[in-house]
C-alpha cells in the first residue's frame, strides 16, 4: 500500500539526508514544511514536500494501491522513539508508590527487599505467555501515544534462566510487532539477595554464563549496567562492558541517578551508545562525553515520580552536547510510556523549548538507539512511521496540553494502525 498525506499543515522534522544527531544550540533547529504532503510506499517514506510541488502524474507509477488520507488543518510528526524502557514485568508496584509518599527512599525501599527484587520475584514466577501479553497491551498503549521506535530491557530476572526468558519474550515483540525494537540485556539491574554479600560472584556468573548465553541465542543488541551508588561499581560494571563487547553488545549505561557514581565517565569509555538518568551530571560528566559517540539521555517520568533532582539539560545543551529524552517505562519509578507526557515534562522540568525537545524525543533518541538512519525524521528511504494530530494551531500545542492524547491517526511501517 502506497499512501498520500496531503495538505498538511505543518509537516514536522523534515530531513533531506539522513542525519546523526542534534546537539548543543543546533537543537532548536527543527526544519518544518507549510502546507505539506507525504508520500509513502510499502514501509518506507518515498517523497515530501510543498503541496504546490506534488506531481500528480507520477503517482501512476507506484508499484502499489495508492491510498490518500486529507490532513487539512492538521500537522504531521515522525513517531517518537524511546530509547529506555522496561516495559516487560510482572505486576504492579503501587505498595511502594504509597512508601514513597510516606517518605522512604529508592535505597531503602531496595534494601528491604523492594524495588527492582521485588519485581524479580514477580517475574520468576509469571509464565513467559504472561509476561508477552502484559507486555504487549504497554506497546499498544505507547503506539497510541506515538511512540514508533522502541528499546526494551531485561533485568527484572537476575537470574540466568529469567533474564533469558524475559530476553525471549522481547524478541517475540519483536517479532509480532510493526514497532522498532531493539533488546537490551541488563542482568546487571540489581544485586540479588543471595549475593548481598558477595556481589562480585554474581558479576562472575553474568560475565561466565549469562553473556554468552544472550550472545549464543542472539537475544540482545545491547549491554547495560545500573552503575550507580547502592548497586554496581565502576570496576564492576568495566569487568561486564569487556565481556558484553567481546560477545557483540554494545554499552549502554543506567548512569548517576543517586549520585556521582563515575558511571558516565565509564560509559563514554567503553563507546556506550548512550548514558541514561543523568541526575548528577557535573562539569567533570560533562567534559568526558564532549567529542564522544554517546548520547545523554534524560529519563523526566523517572526524576518526577521519585521527586529527584533533575538533569542540568540546559547545562548540556549550552555546553554543546546533544540530549534525548526517554520514558524509562517500568513498574516502579515511572509507570507509563507516554512520550507525550514527556516532551511536557521536558518544558514544565527541565525548561526546554519545544524545537529542542522533538529533537530529544525523535531524532536524538533515534541515535540512542541504534537506528538513526531508520527512524527519527521524514526523510526519504527511512521507516514510515508517523503520525497525523488532532487539529492544532501550532507545534507548541505537543508540549503545552500535556492531559490529552494530541494524535488523531498513527502510521507504522507504511501502515494505519
């Protein structure tokens, strides 16, 4: 199926190459075409432009049935990729949520066997069909929120057999889904209680057994690390990078969220693809990822469910360095996918302009996932996947009615979901 989209009103993150990233001052540039249309055939973007340039004569051509949808006073936007999720769990964790209220904090909730354990326990004893159709109606819920392009994790099972059974769940995703996904191993979420005391035999039994295992399957694109104050050390989470990289994972980083934890320095060390939370960034944080291949990717639902500091985002921008915005779905430090919640978070928080936060939520956090030649912008050859507004006067609009679900039709794979 070929599918015109035509009179649009504002044709949003328009790219004639494919692009790597925004950074720094470049980030509120935000290409846009008036009274656009959209052209695509089979799963692909095939052209763009000005309504007054649409050659109708070569629409005889397409190899497919051509369908055209009328966005009159409507705008188009390339599906937002979110590139930090854990939406593959068992169970809620509303309990902790009401901890939280009472004032405990994310530590001490871990250390009386909450948090990330908790949900270990869980997913132990959920069967791999239940964890596929919970997980299944999250995807379908964040689609409905625009999300097209996604990065799923493992690390509730901190064990060898269940982190390879959540690991097998998101590659049936993958599978039965027009998303994008991408899998990321991340035994290393948690020490499990029966390695409080020596934690590093449970760094051996990831590095010995588990990566290899991943590898042998083919069950992850990524490696990641919770390095951080409470959790793993920075010669530990070194140990694990070597190891997932010899096996063909590449790095990301769960990085100083607690605390100045030298997890971004770590991060930028080993080529990690991107540095996510980034609650305790300084000008030491800073100077080490200038001139380096990883993304800092800011995690807002997370910072606003626990009441944390937030990134310095500004801080980073002014500096020059690219910034992505993520959702960090999971069940106990930010329940929902929504990444329209996020872009107003970005605003509300974090005091972002809206130019630079659909750069954040599109084509930076394409490049936090592996897929910046994919997914991210309309751009000739990229994946069609996009998404038609509700009636809106201007880009602003995405960023400011932060209640109400602003898309009116969604497109994956060159096809109306």
């Amino acid at each position: 199926m070929a599918i015109l989209v035509t009179n649009i009103k504002q044709l949003v993150q328009t790219e004639p190459k494919k692009l790597k990233y925004r950074a720094g001052k470049d980030m509120m540039n935000l290409p846009i075409i008036e009274n656009a249309y959209l052209l695509t055939e089979g799963d692909v973007i095939k052209d763009f432009g000005c309504m007054d340039s649409l050659d109708r004569t070569k629409l005889s051509k397409l190899k497919e049935p051509l369908q055209e949808v009328d966005a009159a006073g409507r705008m188009v936007f390339p599906s937002f990729c979110d590139s930090h999720t854990h939406i593959v769990y068992a169970g809620s964790r509303e309990v902790e949520y009401i901890d939280k209220i009472k004032g405990l904090s994310y530590e001490e909730i871990a250390k009386r066997g909450g948090g990330i354990l908790n949900s270990s326990k869980r997913l132990h004893e959920a069967s791999e069909d239940e964890l596929f159709d919970s997980a299944w109606q999250r995807l379908n819920e964040m689609a409905s929120y625009g999300t097209g392009a996604v990065e799923i994790k493992s690390g509730y099972g901190l064990s060898t057999e269940d982190e390879l059974k959540m690991l097998r769940v998101i590659r049936r995703l993958k599978e039965k889904s027009p998303m994008l996904i991408k899998a990321n191993f991340l035994g290393a979420h948690a020490v499990p209680a029966q390695y409080k005391k020596n934690p590093d035999d449970y760094v051996d039994l990831i590095i010995n057994e588990m990566i290899p295992m991943v590898a042998a399957e083919e069950l992850a694109d990524f490696i990641d690390v919770f390095c951080d104050k409470g959790f793993f050390t920075v010669e530990q989470t070194e140990r694990m990078l070597m190891q997932g990289i010899k096996y063909g994972l590449r790095p990301k980083i769960h990085a100083n969220e607690l605390d100045y934890s030298g997890g971004i320095q770590v991060g930028v060390k080993y080529n990690a693809l991107s540095v996510d939370h980034l609650e305790y960034t300084g000008d030491a944080e800073i100077a080490a990822l200038l001139d380096s291949e990883t993304m800092p990717t800011i995690l807002p639902g997370a910072a606003f469910f626990l009441g944390m500091v937030c990134a310095p985002a500004r801080k980073m921008m002014d500096a020059g360095l690219p910034v992505a915005l993520a959702s960090d779905f999971n069940p106990g430090s930010c329940p929902s996918g929504n990444m329209q919640l996020v872009i107003a978070m970005g605003s509300i928080m974090y005091k972002m302009l809206p130019e630079e936060i659909i750069n954040a939520t599109t084509i930076n956090t394409a490049y936090a996932l592996g897929e910046h030649e994919t997914v991210g912008s309309i751009t000739k050859g990229k994946k069609a996947n996009f998404f038609i507004t509700k009636p809106m006067d201007t880009i602003y609009f995405m960023n400011y009615a932060f209640g109400s679900n602003k898309i009116e039709r969604y497109f994956l794979n060159g096809k109306e979901q």
